[in-house]
C-alpha cells in the first residue's frame, strides 16, 4: 500500500468579520481517510461567534492563542448550558453530538485546532457540522408551516426563527451585546485542562519536555471515545528519538511552534517521509509505522493526538528502549554484529532518554 503522508497546511472554507475556519480536506490530504482521522481550525477575531452547532465526530479542541475565549456546550442527553473560560494551552474535548457555539471576548485573535476521529463521520477524513441557525441552519431547512406548528407561533414568527439569521457559522457580534459569562464551580473546571501549563511528565535537560494527557490525569477527555494527547517542545536541534505505537493507534501531528525535520518508517522498512516542518502543518503517522523528529535552530514545539485512552507507545531508542529489553545474544544476531559492538550498543542505550539533546562540540 502507498502512502502519501507529506505533512500540509489548512485550507480556508470560511471567511467573515467575525473569524475563519480552515480544514484538512480527505481528498488532498488521503491519508486522513484512511487513518479515519480529522483536523480544523477555528480563529475567532474580537467580537467573533460561531454559531451553536454539533459534529459528527469526537475531538479535542487546544487553544493555540487567545487569552479570553468563551464555549458554551449542551451535551447529549442534558437539558442544561455549560459555559467555559477558555485560554492559550486549554486541551477541550468536544464529544461527537455535543451542541457548542464559541465566542472571543477579548482584544485579540482567538486559534483554536480540532484534532479528532472520525469512524463514523459522514466523510471519512472529515469533520461535518450541523448548524442550528444561520443561513445553513437546521432552522431555516423545515418548512413555515412545520416550524409554526413545532414552536406554537404564527407564520410571520415562525419565519423569523428560520430566517433572520443571515449570517453563516461564524459572525461578529455587536460592541454592547452580552454574551453568557464562564461557569466557576469546581465542575466546570473540570471540563478544561491546561496543557502547557502542566508540570511535564518528561524533562531532560537541554533537549526539551513531554506533557501527556489521558483519561488517568483528565477524566472528561473519556467522554471523546478512545482519544488522548501530549504536548511536546524540544529545545534547539534535540530530537525526538524514533517510535512507534504497539496498539494499532494512530497519531496525528500539528505543528505549533517552531521548524523541524521529521523521518516516518513504514512497511518493509521503507521511509515513507523526509520532510521539513513549520508552524501550522499536520502530519499522520499510520498504526505502527515508526516516527522520529529533529527540531530546527529554533526549537520545535509540537501537539500530538492519538486515537488510544492508554496508547502504548514503544521507543526504539533510550532507556525504555526495546532493544535494551532484548537479550545480548538476540541483538547480536538481530544486527549481525559483534558481542563486543553489542555491549557498546546497549551501553549507549542507558545513556540516552526519548529526547536526546543536541551533540556537545
């Protein structure tokens, strides 16, 4: 099977006063498709709102920018609004069905990248949204008679329900115009997690640190079936040393910050991807295939989704690497070397982490 797995940049689909949505498209970008994997991005500008709407898909939402965002959510089977306070470093999971309108009640823009699954999505690759207003609104799709009847109204009411919403999924509200303020109970806090701000669960000095985060440390990222995330900043020309999910996960890769260069190995040992990274790009990584990545002179700072709640992850290199699990006489062979190379090759191994520093001059 050929694999397409160049890493690539959001395509606009929408543009207003109030923000923009970009998309991955499955038809340029197959691999989606196949790995039934999704990703948007939503930037809200002062003042903009994204109409209430729900997905097909589960996803996780994470703030790139912004300090004063808003959602508010109505999740299936509650008959109650939940608003959030929502700022740079926030992972949100979004639940497939769950209603939500977004809203940046700052001075500044708000980004947000959607990374998530779509097993069951009506285009496999993609997220599709279902409006509730607006003028590709639900709403605005039954007919005057069937609304009037719905909400007990006139016919001239029942037309301004379907219609007076013009605008289409993200609008900019007027200056004045209040929207709902962010819940502060303990529960609601529990429904947002900030990743960057978290203490790592790995740090190695002068390479850089990994944050992971599952359902064990936030129990709401449960309710977006088998997902879980990591956050991942390597210092100046350290690497992230190569890996591979044992689960049949797959990983899916946006670019925050920073350049890099980054390596897939696939079947038969064929490297599938040699390409640069930059700010802005998504990359795939298929069940089992191996990935490494080297950062730039600038560092490279990465957020990473995996279709797993508990991923299991095999490094190729490090002290928890696999070949140091494996007796000498099986590396030996494996690699056709030597006893005495064996020994200098999993000396090296208890030496190094999953992040290896840059070389000393």
């Amino acid at each position: 099977m050929e694999f397409d797995l160049a890493s690539k940049s959001a395509q606009k689909i929408f543009e207003g006063d109030g923000g923009s949505y970009y998309s991955w498209s499955s038809s340029e970008f197959p691999v989606l498709r196949e790995s039934k994997v999704g990703a948007g991005k939503l930037v809200l500008q002062p003042r903009g709102f994204a109409l209430p709407h729900h997905a097909d898909s589960s996803k996780v939402g994470y703030v790139l920018q912004g300090s004063d965002g808003v959602v508010g959510f109505v999740f299936p089977n509650t008959e109650e609004e939940v608003v959030l306070k929502l700022k740079k470093g926030d992972v949100i999971p979004v639940p497939a069905g769950a209603l939500s309108w977004w809203f940046n009640d700052g001075d500044s823009e708000l980004d947000i990248v959607f990374i998530g699954e779509t097993f069951e999505a009506h285009i496999p690759g993609e997220f599709t949204y279902f409006f509730l207003s607006g003028a590709q609104g639900i709403m605005g799709g039954f007919s005057q008679d069937f609304i009037s009847r719905a909400y007990i109204t006139s016919a001239e009411d029942a037309n301004k329900l379907a219609k007076s919403q013009t605008g289409v999924l993200i609008i900019k509200l007027e200056e004045g115009k209040t929207m709902p303020k962010p819940h502060e109970d303990t529960n609601t806090r529990k429904l947002v997690y900030n990743i960057d701000a978290a203490l790592p669960d790995i740090v190695v000095e002068n390479g850089g640190r990994v944050t992971t985060l599952t359902e064990a440390k936030f129990p709401f990222l449960g309710k977006v079936k088998e997902l879980s995330c990591s956050r991942v900043k390597l210092d100046p020309e350290a690497m992230y040393a190569p890996t591979y999910t044992a689960d049949s996960a797959v990983q899916v890769i946006y670019v925050v910050k920073g350049c890099g260069k980054i390596q897939v190995v696939g079947i038969n040992g064929k490297r599938i991807l040699d390409t640069e990274v930059k700010p802005g790009y998504l990359l795939v990584v298929p069940r089992f295939f191996a990935a490494a990545k080297l950062a730039g002179e600038d560092g490279l700072e990465f957020f990473s989704l995996v279709t797993a709640k508990r991923p299991v992850l095999e490094e190729l290199a490090g002290k928890t690497s696999v070949w140091d699990a494996l007796s000498p006489a099986v590396i030996e062979a494996s690699l056709n070397v030597s006893a005495e190379f064996g020994q200098i090759f999993r000396s090296k191994l208890g030496k190094t982490a999953i992040i290896v520093p840059p070389p000393r001059n």
